[in-house]
C-alpha cells in the first residue's frame, strides 16, 4: 500500500505534463543525478548519474555503471493524459450572463466523464526575463471551472446515449459576466495565470494550458484494493520507473528512463516517441564514454527497452469485451501486450526476458490480447523502434475505464511495477 499512496500523491501534484517532468526532476536531484542541457557539452564520469529534459514536459535519466558497458537497460512511459486544451483567447461570454472558455480535445477522452465535476487548468506559460525566454509551469488551485450536463428534462434521451460536440457541449464554464470583471473577461485567464509567478497578463508571451480533474486520487473497495484516480495512464508507469531507476544501481549496463510526452497524440513532436531524443541521448552518452560508431551499434545489439504503459483489465460488466484466453485483472500483476499486427513489440524474445524478470522478482505475468475483432490502440515500443532498434517489449498495469477523467487499477500492482522495473535495471 505505500507504493500506491506515494504513486497517488505523485499523481496528484503531476496535474499536467510539465508538473509530471518537474516533479520527477525534483525527485531525481534529491538522489543525487545531476541536471543537464541539450544545447550544453556534457561531462559524463562511469558511476555518475543524470538527465536532461526536452520541450519542458520529456525527460531521460540515466545511471552510468561504473564496469564495463555492455548496452543499454530502457523503460520508456509517458507524462501526458487526454484532457481538454485551452485554446488561444479562450474567454467567450453567452448572452453577457455567463464566461466560458473555448478548448479544444488532446486525446482519446471519455467526453461524458469530465461533466460536472470541479476542473481548472495547469501547464506552462512563457514569458521574457533580462532577454530572454522563460518557461514556467502554473497551476490555478482553485475549483475554477465546470462543464454542465444539459438536464434531462431537457434532452430525454440522455440514458439512450448522448454524442457530445467539442464545441458545443463541452466547453467550461468559468463564472457569470458582470461585478469586477473586464469587458467580455478577455485575457482574464491569463491574468490570473501570471499572478500566480508575479506578472501581469501582457507578459506573458505563450502558454500550453490544460483542464484537469481535481479530485484527488484515492484507494478504495473492499480491502483498498483499488486506486481510483485521475492521469493512471500513464504517470502510474512514469512513475514506478522513477521509483525503480532512483532506487537501482547498475552493474553492466547503462539504465535509462525516459518519459516522452505527446503519446496520446501520436508522438510525432519534437518531444515525441517519434522524435530523436531517445537517440540523440543515447549517441552522446556513448560519444562521452569513447565509444565509436560501430561500438555504439554494438552496445545496441546488446541492450533491451522496456515500454510500460497501461493495459486495458477485462471489464465487470463487459467481460464479452475481453479475449477469451488472456483476460489481465487488476492487481494481477504485470501485463504483457500482443498484438498480431505489431502494434506492441512483445515477441516470443521479449516476452521471455519479461517473464524471467518477474519470475525473479516473486510478480505474477499476464498476457493481453485484444479481441480478435476489436481493434486496440499503440503505444511506445514501436514508435521509439523507429529511432532506435532494440529488443523490446510493451508491459504494463491493467486498469479499468482508461481514457476516463477518472480511472481505477489495482493498489498492488504499483509495487510489482517497480519491484520487476528494479530487477531489470540490475541485472
């Protein structure tokens, strides 16, 4: 239970992507790795511990054996989650009675899951300091917004099935116009974002603002054997590599944890599984040892990636939904992902390698399949192949409604992540 307490405070102070990589930084220095830059020249020792992060809401850290180096140890996960994004000039006024702000989708959401619950917004806003261009994250910790449902006296058919417009039905309410409040609210977001770092609206020059849930994550059911909480997909991964990396020392191998952003998406940004910030990390950490070109291709031959993204659970209500054969349960273990079409990279290698890993480490193994006839979705693995080609395999925790503004997994299963996480990383 106190990995899933302390998975869940994570959680709950990760309110966007750029929290996610600023708090794992945080937790990263306190075990002493030491910050680098991208545009910087590294100084890298044998036995030395480090990251560097890319577009504020990516990060790699990576421990460096002090023996000799024979390939690479990955886990890859992911700091982003589906939620709304606000939009440029976002305050929109109906009828002069009430505020909203205009969003937009980032994600495969649940629409319905985010009605009338208690939202604001957190990310990041840029602003110039002395010449230059700041980035800090921002978090109005107010129950600022909500987005009503339409009553049913209203729309009868609501329990038959509602579909929800982006533009129409989903758009936050802020408040009513009118009192102190600017003509028609505009830059009122804004402003009340640069107060909280001491500025005015008009400094700022850029911003990638989120909504997010604030219910706080909880453990529940019977025995607490269930964490209900938003963002479990996948900062319940993200951080168990954390956890793991912090709390391992490697003996022949170099481990890596990367949290790339913009999974949920498609990973084709800068700060991407698609991109090279894998790559580009890895090259350099072999440059800073002397290693040559086709040494550097030599240790790939002999490393693995793990990516650890959440797997679906077979359903209560919907078991029919599930295979037939490989139905993952929470707090059942670690999950192994298949996919006959390649959208996961376990194979028969991989697979073997996982499931040795959690012989050793006492954890149960589970393998998911999507039904024959329903399509899944992807993930990490093949996407970081593209840039870097390595054994690998997609694991991760079983949960249930992901996607939801609000998910549930197994409070077991956090403890099992990171305990297979360490074993690899010491091998």
């Amino acid at each position: 239970m106190d990995w899933a307490k302390k998975c869940l405070a994570f959680i709950d102070e990760s309110v966007s992507c750029y929290h996610a990589v600023e708090n794992v930084a945080k937790r990263l220095e306190g075990e002493g790795f030491l910050a680098l830059r991208e545009g910087e020249i590294w100084e890298l020792t044998p036995g030395g511990s480090y990251y560097v992060v890319r577009g504020d809401s990516s990060l790699a850290a990576f421990r460096i054996p002090e023996g000799e180096l024979r390939g690479f140890h990955i886990v890859a996960s992911h700091s982003d989650s589906p939620a709304f994004k606000v939009k440029n000039n976002p305050e929109m006024t109906v009828e002069d009675k009430y505020l909203k702000l205009d969003t937009e989708g980032y994600g495969g959401m649940i629409y319905s899951t985010w009605l009338d619950r208690p939202l604001s917004v957190a990310g990041r806003v840029i602003y110039q300091e002395d010449g230059e261009f700041v980035s800090a994250n921002v978090n109005i910790d107010e129950d600022l917004l909500v987005i009503p449902n339409l009553a049913i006296h209203m729309n009868r058919e609501a329990n038959k099935g509602v579909e929800l417009n982006l533009q129409t039905d989903l758009l936050p309410l802020m408040g009513l116009c009118g009192g102190e409040m600017p003509e028609k609210g505009k830059g009122l977001l804004r402003e009340k974002a640069a107060q909280l770092l001491g500025k005015k609206g008009e400094d700022i020059l850029g911003e990638d603002l989120f909504l997010y849930v604030r219910e706080k994550g909880k453990l529940g059911g019977w025995n607490q054997e269930l964490m209900i909480s938003p963002r479990l997909d996948d900062l319940e991964c993200a951080y168990a590599s954390m956890e793991a990396i912090s709390g391992s020392r490697p003996q022949n191998y170099c481990n890596l944890c990367v949290i790339f952003n913009n999974e949920e998406v498609g990973s084709l940004t800068r700060q991407g599984a698609a991109s090279t910030f894998l790559k580009d990390t890895m090259e350099r950490i072999g440059e800073k040892l002397g290693k040559t070109g086709e040494d550097y291709l030599r240790l790939l031959a002999g490393s693995f990636l793990i990516s650890a993204d959440n797997a679906h659970a077979f359903h209560p209500n919907h078991p029919e939904k599930a295979d037939p054969q490989n139905r993952p349960v929470i707090n059942g273990g670690i999950v192994a992902k298949h996919h006959g079409g390649q959208k996961y990279t376990t194979d028969g290698y991989s697979l073997a390698v996982v499931r040795a890993l959690c012989k050793e480490a006492g954890v149960s193994c589970q393998d998911y399949h999507n039904r024959s006839d329903i399509a899944g979705g992807s993930t990490l693995g093949n996407i970081s192949a593209g840039q870097v080609s390595i054994p690998a395999a997609d694991i991760g925790l079983a949960q249930l409604a992901m996607h939801s503004a609000v998910e549930t997994a197994g409070s077991r299963d956090v403890g099992d992540m990171v305990r297979v996480l360490m074993k690899f990383y010491e091998k």
